[in-house]
C-alpha cells in the first residue's frame, strides 16, 4: 500500500458532506416539503459562514490561500488536462479551487435568495422566486462539473479523491507535485 499524507482535516470533510448532504436535501425537497427544504437552506447557510472562517484560520490546506489561484495559473492547469500535463497537487488544484469558490458563492446565494422569500419585504416578489430557481439550477451544472472534475483528476494522477475526502489523506507526495 502506497505512504499516505494528511491532507485534508476532519472539519474541511465534516463540512464537504455535510453541505452535500444539505443540497441534496433541499433539491429533493422542493415544491415538496416546504419545512425541510427552508432547514437544508439555513443548514448549508451556517456551513458555508463556518468555511468562510475556517478558509481564513483553519488548517494549512483548508485555507483559502493555499487553494486559491489566480486567473492565470487556473486557466493554465486547465489548458494542460487535455494533454495529460496538469501537475499533482497535494491540496486542491488550481481548477478545484476555483470550483470551491463558485460552489461556496453560489450556495451562497441560494440560501440568501431563498431566506429572502420568507420575510415581509420578498414574500411572493416572483423575481426572487425566479433568481432562487435559477441559482439552485445553476448550482447544479457546478455540482455535476465538480464531480466530473474529480473523476477527471482522479484518473489523471492515479487517486482516488473521493475516499481523501472521507478519509482526509492522499498518497504522499512526490518531487513534482505542488504543495
């Protein structure tokens, strides 16, 4: 069995499926059980508040500025998948960390949206309807591209990024990967 390494702490996994879990929630209850579809809302809210400090004060690779690249190295990881380029990073790559960012905002505004819907000022303005909807669809398209980008990169580098989500370690790394 290949040396493994902590990588990702239990909170950062706690709070992965713990968001997870809540989106599929209130996906699965919409338009069907208003109660538990409004309590996923305000779970994945206060999940996102506690990563937005963690990604400020938490473990080495929980932090934001670990993760998080600029334009240029992102779009660059990106170019290199194709061709089996893209280097190993032990943390998050350049592509995973910009998904972060838009699943993090765009939950964001889901639960701010839907949260609105329930006081006096928005209670059946339809364009709040509206943009919920649309920002929960939209949330979608980056969850399913998630997912395709950690098979992608699972693939790619001969791991198995799901189980270091649940278990919190990856294989060691090399010489040549990023830390």
């Amino acid at each position: 069995m290949a040396a493994t390494v902590k990588v990702w702490d239990p909170l950062v996994r706690i709070f992965h499926w713990s968001l997870v879990a809540s989106f599929a929630v209130a996906w699965l209850s919409s338009n069907q059980i208003k109660n538990l579809h409004e309590w996923a809302g305000y779970c994945a809210a206060a999940l996102i508040s506690f990563r937005l400090i963690w990604g400020l004060v938490g473990s080495h690779y929980a932090r934001f500025r670990q993760f998080v690249r600029g334009p240029k190295t992102t779009l660059g990881y990106l170019r290199d998948i194709p061709g089996g380029k893209a280097e190993r990073y032990l943390g998050h790559n350049p592509a995973g960390g910009a998904m972060i960012i838009a699943l993090l905002v765009c939950m964001g505004l889901v639960a701010t949206t839907g949260w609105m819907q329930t006081t006096d000022a928005y209670w059946g303005v339809r364009w709040v309807q509206n943009v919920h909807e649309f920002l929960a669809n939209c949330l979608m398209v980056l969850v399913i591209g998630h997912l395709a980008g950690v098979l992608l990169a699972s693939y790619h580098h001969r791991e198995n990024l799901v189980r270091a989500m649940i278990t919190g370690r990856k294989r060691t790394g090399s010489q040549t990967d990023i830390r």
